[in-house]
C-alpha cells in the first residue's frame, strides 16, 4: 500500500505508459470534456523536456480515441 501511495502522489507514468485503461475512461467521457494532466514524476528531467513528453503522449492517447 505504501508504494501505491508513493507512486501515485509522486512518480507517475506518461499517459499510455501505465496500465490503467485510459482510452477506456476517456472513451466514457463526452468528447468536449476539458481534461488536464497531472504527472509527477521522481526521474529528473528538464522541464522541457518532461513537457515535450507529456504532450506526445498525451496527443497520442487522444489521437487513438
């Protein structure tokens, strides 16, 4: 339990990276649905860097929807 814990307050996965069913739950929603990411993550990373990931694999997961 306590790593569940950690990984979820600080050391997510890139949408598509994990395994929960994202294009599921967001085949659920309606498609106007604003959405916003929230993906602390312990790697260190450039900012930049982590925002270029962030955006790929967040316009992936919604290009396959």
């Amino acid at each position: 339990m306590q790593e569940m814990i950690r990984q979820a307050r600080g050391d997510r996965l890139f949408p598509g990276e994990g395994g929960l069913d994202l294009r599921g739950l967001l085949g659920a929603l309606p498609a106007d649905l604003p959405i916003s990411l929230e993906i602390p993550c312990a790697k260190s990373m450039p900012a930049l860097e982590r925002v270029r990931r962030a955006l790929a694999a967040t316009q992936a997961m919604l290009d396959a929807r």
